[in-house]
C-alpha cells in the first residue's frame, strides 16, 4: 500500500474524527466480490458484448431479448456473489460514526446491491439497482431476487404484459431525481470524502469528485490500483485494491478514534 500526498495516519486520524464522511463508490468496490469492472475486457460475458452498447434505451427497442438477457445475467451474477472486505468495513464506519454522533452517506455507481447486504443503511443507488425490474409500459416495478433467469426475455409485467427491464440508468436517461438531491446535500455538508474504486470518468456522478476536491475544508482520499484523471487533486491516495485498503483504513481510523471522540 503506497500513500501519495497526505500520510495515512493523519488521514485516518481526521476520518475518526469526522463529522459527516461522503464516500462514493465504483465498480472496483466489487470487482473483489467476482463481479466484473465494466472497462474490464478479461471475463468472457463483457469480452463479447460491449456494456455501453447494450446499456441504452435505443438498444432495449432495438433488441429487447438480447438486452434483458444480458442484465438477467448480470442480475443472477450479483446475486451469488457475495460482499467483500470493503462493504463489510463501509458498513462497519457507517455504524461506528453514527455511534459518536456523526454521518456516513454513501453514494454507489454499483447496482448489484452488496453494500446493502453487507449492512450500508445511508446507501444512494446512483445509477439504478439490477435487482427491481420495471415494466416499460405502466411503470409497475417488482424487487427479483429469484437466482433463475427469467422464463422469457423480455420480461413480461404481471399488470399489463408489458416488457419489463431493469431499473439501472442507461446512457442518456437522468439519474434518479432522489438520489441527485441526497448526493447534492451529503457533497455540500462533507468534511472527508473517498472515492473507491471508480474510473471518475462517467459524469453526472464523476462530477460529484471535482465539488469534493473543491471544497475548502474537505478531507479527500482515493483508493485505486490504478490512477484516475482527478487522482492529483486527492490528499492521500492509496493504489491498492478496496478489498485489502477500505479495512486497513477503516481499522486505522477506528483505534485512533477510540479515545479521541
Ligand atoms: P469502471 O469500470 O469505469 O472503473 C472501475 C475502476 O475500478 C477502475 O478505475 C479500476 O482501476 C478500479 N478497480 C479495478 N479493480 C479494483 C479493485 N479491486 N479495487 C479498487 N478499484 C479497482 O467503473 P465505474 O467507475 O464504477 O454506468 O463506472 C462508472 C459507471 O460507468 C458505471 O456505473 C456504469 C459504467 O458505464 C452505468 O451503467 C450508467
């Protein structure tokens, strides 16, 4: 683990004594868990098909079948995987801040829901969840946790009969109004920020990075193997996997908060 910029105790020491701590997280929080980056080329399902040409509502008219198939998978696919070290230890800051009366909100690009089942409460899906499915005609949306595909793709609805997709955000669609205003409020009030495991390269949400790193006053911290376009503009900056950095760092700023707070 290599620390850029800032030095990890003083970054550990100020998460422990923080008063509301934004973290926003990518595909790289779960890529530990199995499930694919999606600028990761090496798996066969996103070797074969590429995920910004099946993630469109121009693809979903142009080929229904092909697209929920595709995200049925992605849907069976996080529903095995299980959460990793890097849910489990943001689960455990969120519960250890809000103990000694502070705030965790996080803000996740994934939609395979394993911050939730590691235990996140304050998650904001920014880009959808693979696991409700709505109806493309009335609107109607079903929670599908089921491990086996779907008997015919698309879907149909149970109301209406209509073909039914996945509730994530496609290319060109607005992000949740809910989550844009709980993102917006939790960036304004941070007084430390870390993006985990993300490109910062996909807007509206890599937005969200640049108002941290602008901010006066707020503590930001990256972990990534690999750099990012705003990796300059962090204060400490660990080029590790989020399995083996979120616990350390977590860990870290847990035992000097014990007496500190
Ligand atoms: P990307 O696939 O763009 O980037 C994944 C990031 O995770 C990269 O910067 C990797 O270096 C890093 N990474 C890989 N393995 C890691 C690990 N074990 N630990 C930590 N980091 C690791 O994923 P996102 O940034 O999440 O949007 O992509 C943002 C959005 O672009 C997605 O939500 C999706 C996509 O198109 C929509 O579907 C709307």
């Amino acid at each position: 683990m290599i620390g850029l910029m800032g030095t990890f105790d003083d970054f550990a020491s100020r998460l422990a004594g923080a008063r509301h701590v934004v973290a926003l997280a990518g595909a790289g929080v779960s890529a530990d868990s199995g499930v694919p980056t999606f600028r990761d080329a090496r798996s066969g399902l996103w070797a074969k098909y590429d995920p910004t040409e099946l993630a469109s509502p121009q693809a979903f008219a142009r080929d229904p079948q092909r697209v929920t198939q595709w995200y049925d998978h992605r849907r069976q696919l996080a529903l095995q995987c299980a959460p990793n070290g890097a849910h489990e230890a943001l689960a455990t800051l969120e519960h250890w801040l809000s103990e000694h009366g502070a705030r965790f909100t996080l803000l996740t690009q994934n939609v395979d829901r394993l911050h939730q089942r590691a235990g996140s409460q304050c998650v904001h899906e920014m880009h959808g969840t693979l696991l409700r499915w709505r109806c493309s005609a009335c609107g109607a949306e079903a929670l599908e946790t089921h491990p086996e595909p779907f008997a015919m793709h698309p879907p149909g609805c149970a109301r209406c009969g209509g073909p039914r997709r996945p509730c994530v955000v496609w290319f060109g669609e607005m992000l949740p109004a809910e989550a844009l205003r709980a993102a917006d409020a939790a960036v304004a009030d941070c007084d430390v920020f870390l993006s985990l495991g993300t490109s910062a390269v996909v807007y509206p949400v890599a937005g969200y990075i640049e108002r941290a790193l602008a901010r006066p006053g707020t503590l930001a911290g990256e972990i990534n193997p690999e750099p990012t376009p705003m990796s300059d503009g962090f204060d400490l900056v660990l080029r590790d996997r989020a399995a083996a950095a979120v616990p350390g760092l977590v860990q870290a700023a847990i035992e000097r908060g014990g007496n500190g707070r």
